[in-house]
C-alpha cells in the first residue's frame, strides 16, 4: 500500500494522465465508470494491479508514477528516478518492452528516430549510443504506439 506522502503524489498524477486521455480521446471526463475501467486497465499494465491499494509502495511506487508521467508526457523525472538515469537500465526496459509485444529491433529503432526528430535521411539510432533522457523519449513512444495498436 502506498503511504500518505506517495499518495499525494500519486493522485494528482493520475488525475492530470485522465484529463490527457480524455483529450485525446475525446472522452468525458466526469463519467466515473469509464475513469475506473481506464484506471485499474492503466495499473494492470504497469503493476499487474487492480486497485492503488494493491500496489508495493518500495516495488511499484516508481513504476506506476512513470507510467501515468508518460501519459500526461510533460515530463520524464519518474522515468529517470526508475532507472536512475542509466542509459543501460532505460535500454534493457526498451528492449523488453519489444520482446514482450513482439516488435523487432528495426521497427523499434524506426520509431526511435521518428521519437527524437532524426529525419528519415538520418541513420537508424543505436540504443547504447543515446543519452538516457533520449532513451526515456524512445520508451514514451513505444508506450504510445503500443497504445494505439491497442485501441485498433
């Protein structure tokens, strides 16, 4: 269970990544029953949880925190925080993200330089090449388009 001081960050947060989603889906915000669905669908993907109850204050505190920062994607503090700004961690996470949702490195590394405004003249980026802020941006789109495939 998360503790006072994480849930008053952790509310907050989740508050701001719902008003994103129902932006961009244009959705309505005050439908309760929709924002439960959404949210305990959200926890699941990142904690395997279905209530904040229900999440490990020291396990998954800094997960679920990422998850819904890429949502709103305003900032990526948690993302470094989670990996503690190691570039090797961030590009573990980013091939175990391909492998758990079989997408093959050429079509990650696609959307990395689509992700980091290369040009489709630049090379294809290589992971252990990129500063780990260019990392965390790489993971947010994964997430993204895996998002979108989602709803297809």
């Amino acid at each position: 269970m998360l503790s006072r001081a994480q849930q008053g960050l952790f509310r907050p947060l989740v508050e701001r990544a719902w008003r994103t989603h129902c932006r961009q889906a244009q959705l309505d915000a005050s439908d309760r029953n929709l924002r439960r669905d959404w949210y305990e669908a959200q926890l699941l993907e990142c904690c395997e949880v279905r209530s904040s109850s229900d999440l490990n204050a020291k396990r998954d505190f800094e997960a679920a925190m990422e998850h819904f920062e890429s949502i709103v994607g305003d900032s990526i503090y948690w993302a470094m925080r989670r990996h503690k700004g190691d570039a090797r961690r961030i590009a573990f996470t980013i091939r175990e993200l391909c492998r758990s949702h079989d997408i093959d490195e050429h079509y990650m590394r696609g959307i990395a330089r689509q992700a980091l405004n290369l040009g489709h003249d630049a090379p294809l980026p290589e992971l252990q090449s990129l500063a780990p802020a260019d990392l965390v941006t790489i993971i947010r789109a994964l997430k993204i388009h895996l998002r979108r495939l989602a709803r297809r």
